[in-house]
C-alpha cells in the first residue's frame, strides 16, 4: 500500500499515475437518525457533521430542518448552512439566513462573510454590498485573504457594469497583487484584453506587477516582452519579480540587460536587486551594487540600506552588515530585524541578543512579530550556555515584560517545545496566553488545484480523505528521517488536544499532502499559508521536494516559498 501512494504522486516513480486513492468513507447519517436520543439535544459537532452531509448533497430542505431543530447553534453550523445556499445558488436565502444570524446574537466570524459577499455580488446588491462592507471594516476583518478576494469580486462586477478605465482596471490587479489572487487576477486581464486597455504601458506594468506577486513569472515574463517601449518602472518590476520568486539568476541577468539598453537604474533597482545578490551569496555582486549607490548618491535611503544590511548578512559579512547599520541615519524596526535576524542565521546569538536588548533599552521602537521570531531561536540556543547564562535570564524576563497583544514569543516557543514532545511546556505556554487573554491567529493553509482550492488548519481531519492524507504523510516523515516515535495517525487516539499542535500536523504539511496526491505527477504544488511557516515545517518541506522530486512553492505572511531539490529559495531566511 506504501508503495502504491508513493507512486501516486513523486516524480521518480517508474510507473505512470495511478488512479485516484480510496477515499475516507464519509460519516454515516444513519447513526444520528437511529439513535433514540433527540436530534434536538445532540452534540453541535453531530449536527454539524449530519448538517455538513445534507447540505453538499443538496438536500436542503432536509438540512433546514434539521438546523432548526438546534436548540444553540452555533457559529459554525450557522455558517455551514449559509455556505449551502450560497454553493447551490440560493443567494437571497443565504443573505435572509445571515440576518437571522445577526438577530439571534450569533457572531459572524471570517468564515461567514465570503459566502454572504459572493450571494450579494450574485445578487447585484450593492446598497448591501456597501453595509457588508462597512460591518468588516468595523470588525477587523476587511483585510481577511478570502474576504478580499470576495470583495474584489463584487467591486469589479460593480465596475465591469460601468465600463472601467484604465485606472480602474489597475485599482483591481493592485488588489488582486496585495491578496495574491491570481485566478481573479487572470479575470481581470482578460476584460483589459476585451476592452483594448493593454496598450497603455501603465495598465500593463500592473499587469506585471499583479503576476510577479502571484508567483507566475511565466505570465510576467510575457506581458513584459510585449511592452515595446521599456522604461525603469518596468524593469524594475521583472527584477524585483525574478528576486521576490527565487530566480537571482534571472534578476542579475535582466539588470545586465536594462544597461545594455540604455536604461539608467534607481534606487528601486538597487532594492530589488539586492535581494537576488542575497539569494546568490554572491559578494562581488553585493559589494558592486552596494557600491553603485554610494556613488549614484541613493544613500541616505532607508529601504536600501536595510537591503544592504540583509545582503551582507546572507552572505557571511557580518563586520560590513554591523559598519552599514550603524552609519545609518535612520533606522526602521525592518531595520533593527534585518541585522538581529542576521546574526542569528550566523550562529552569532550572543550579539544577537545584546542588539535585541539595545532595541529595547532604546525605547524608540517597540518589537514586533518578527523580532519576537527572529530572537527566541537565539534564546533557545544560549539557554545552556554558561556565558549567556545572565544575558539569556534578562532577554527572557523583557520578552514575557512587553506590554502588548504580541503573541509571537509565547507561539514560537510552544512549538518548539512541541517539537521536542515536551508537551507539558506547551501547556504552560497555551495557560500563560489565557491568562494573558491572548489568541493566538489560527494557522491556515489552502492548496491550489485546478482553480479549485481546499483549506486546512493544524490537525485538521475534516476532509473526506483525511485517513489518506495522514497515511501519506507518515510515510513522508519516515523518509524524510524524521523521528518515528511520535508517528502521526489518525487512528491512534490522541490523549492531549495540544499535540495537534505539533509541527507534523501543521496545516501547510496537511496542503502540500493533499496536492501531492491530487496533482499532475511532475507538476508544481502551490500553497498559501496565512501565517509564517515555521522552521520546522519549512525545513520537513526542503526534504520533501527532494524525495518527491517536485517543486512545491508555499506563500506565506511574507514571503513566496520556492522549494526544490531540497532547497528554498528563501536561503533559509525570512
């Protein structure tokens, strides 16, 4: 059986593709229906199965019935009967179920709305459409990954019927660039190529830009060889695209060309540039670069100094990274970030956290996330260390000071805990964010598939191939090397809710799992991850793409992953 699944989807096999794997058998409805016990007072979670069944077969009268036989629904069954009107095209009673929702005192969450957005959009109603609109803005979730997209979506019908400009049109690829909506992205060209507005050189540079943020060069590469008059935005754009999607070669190679026509660069180049020198570890590169702006005259420049600084760390300079940060004039909380995460990925920790305890001391700028991130791995590491031993305790006490809702240092350390099995340090982490009244973002990540798309969250086994899913990925684990004594199953039961937090059911495994065994063999896996990927998962996927011998590209919170042959793009950095 082992050998049949991997056979499914890595590009070594010697056999062709085999048929789809046997699904998990579905959740039997008869056993709600012959229990003598009320449907009334059965569990929310029967119901929502029972409910979840009902509603994908389209038996929705029989679904309607059943959730109004709940006593207290809740969000998520609320939510999977307005998901069944909206996907069997029964708009104007989703929108009337969403209402009632309102009425009844039940919250919607960023779950709900994307369904209610695309019923309104069916709809065409935009009076509704606006208080929707103003009802997320008010509650934080306007800039949800999904809602926008289902806001896009709306918007543009609501221009489409008006005949949009070219601003127009460029307004909506800027949205679908900040959403990494590539599909609607695709919508949205081909009504410019319909209405003839490709010609301005404007409409098309968005057009670039929109498909260098999805991860699709090959759409950038050519909307930008169709461009007969190139000028510096435009170059700009397919550099920092190649840079930002884990091509360098690429990057430097069209710099190269941009001189050779003549076209003089600016500080945005060399912003662009950089990173693609960084990606290379090439220090000729770098210091030739970083040369050109001196010269040029770009310096001061924050974004660009900063680029510097993450150039020369990559590639092991750290004396000039260090010589560049404190010339700076200005320096950002990117700034400070960039040179402590430098020291890091240097196995410099001792710096590492005096420059983090500097950034404190100086009380100009308050940490955030990603310092958090970039420091507890420096934390961990001098933890036994007897010269880092005071320096260690103080760090520690400033990080747990921090009067904010920074959640990063109690996340980061409980999943470090979890990867080592200590599961009674997890717990202590989860107790102290209660007390702390902090929540942690549920992770989430979606896999591509054929313009479709399906979501997971940590642990997730919801799916009805979800005992494939598993299957397949312990077998993933074990021949990526890692440990077998904590194998993931779905059919060993779990005695602490906390252990689905361990890095080998993280959500981003589940995905790349899911797309592996649902995609062409050979073809890329694309994934996109609401949250920053963690080490571990980060490090499991290099493994992966080398023993499936498949590009799997995961865009996280901030940056495009590109993982081949057991290497990220990203150098190990971001």
């Amino acid at each position: 059986m082992a050998t049949a699944i991997l056979q499914s989807f890595c590009n070594n096999s010697n056999t062709s593709q085999t048929s789809s794997l046997p699904k998990q058998a579905s959740i039997s409805s008869s056993t709600n229906v012959k229990t003598k016990q009320p449907i009334s007072k059965l569990h929310n979670s029967v119901i929502a199965r029972r409910l979840s069944s009902l509603t994908e077969s389209g038996q929705m009268h029989e679904a309607l019935s059943l959730f109004q036989s709940a006593k207290k629904p809740d969000t998520f069954i609320w939510n999977v009967m307005i998901r069944g009107y909206t996907n069997w095209e029964m708009f104007e009673d989703a929108i009337g179920l969403y209402y009632q929702m309102q009425a009844a005192g039940v919250r919607a969450d960023h779950f709900t709305f994307p369904f209610v957005v695309k019923s309104i959009t069916a709809l065409s109603y935009s009076s509704e459409g606006l208080k929707i609109h103003g009802k997320l803005f008010k509650v934080g979730l306007d800039s949800d990954l999904y809602i926008c997209n289902s806001l896009i979506a709306m918007k543009m019908q609501e221009g489409f019927a008006m005949k949009p400009d070219g601003l127009a049109v460029m307004s909506a690829l800027e949205a679908c660039s900040s959403t990494m909506s590539f599909e609607l992205g695709k919508e949205i060209h081909g009504y410019i190529i319909r209405q003839r507005l490709d010609s301005e050189v404007k409409v098309r540079a968005s057009l670039i830009d929109m498909y260098c943020k999805c991860a699709n060069m090959f759409y950038a590469e050519r909307q930008f060889n169709m461009i007969t008059e190139r000028n510096v935005v435009t170059w700009n754009l397919i550099i920092g695209g190649y840079a930002q999607n884990g091509q360098p070669y690429k990057a430097v190679d069209c710099f190269t060309k941009m001189q050779e026509d003549g076209e003089d660069s600016d500080s945005v180049t060399m912003v662009n540039l950089l990173p693609a020198c960084a990606q290379l570890r090439s220090k000729s590169h770098g210091k030739a670069i970083h040369g050109a702006t001196i010269r040029k005259g770009f310096t001061p420049h924050l974004a660009l100094e900063t680029a510097v600084i993450d150039m020369y760390a990559k590639c092991g300079e750290l004396r000039l990274a260090k010589l560049t940060f404190d010339r700076m004039v200005e320096r950002s909380l990117v700034t400070w970030n960039t040179m402590i995460t430098g020291y890091v990925q240097n196995e410099q920790n001792v710096k590492a956290l005096r420059l983090f305890l500097k950034l404190l001391n100086d009380g100009d700028l308050e940490p955030d996330d990603f310092t958090i991130s970039s420091i507890i791995p420096a934390y961990a590491e001098m933890k036994f260390l007897r010269d880092g031993k005071q320096i260690h305790k103080f760090a520690a006490e400033r990080i747990f000071a921090l009067e904010h809702d920074n959640t990063g240092c109690y996340v980061l350390l409980s999943n470090m805990y979890a990867d080592a099995g200590r599961w009674e340090d997890v717990e202590r982490m989860r107790l102290l964010m209660k007390e702390q009244g902090l929540h942690q973002t549920t992770g989430k990540s979606t896999v591509e598939l054929d313009s479709k798309s399906r979501s997971f969250v940590n642990g997730d086994k919801s799916h009805d191939d979800s005992t494939t899913i598993y299957q397949v990925l312990q077998i993933l684990s074990r021949e990526i090397g890692e440990d077998a004594a904590d194998s993931i199953t779905v059919f060993k039961p779990i005695d602490k809710t906390i252990k689905e937090n361990s890095p080998r059911r993280h959500s981003v495994r589940l995905a790349i799992t899911s797309g592996l065994i649902s995609s062409t063999v050979g073809s890329p896996v694309l994934v996109k991850k609401n949250v920053r990927i963690c080490v571990s998962c980060h490090n499991a996927i290099k493994l992966i793409s080398k023993f499936t011998k498949r590009e799997i590209i995961v865009g996280d919170s901030r940056i495009y992953h590109h993982f081949t042959d057991g290497f990220c793009s990203c150098g190990d950095y971001w």
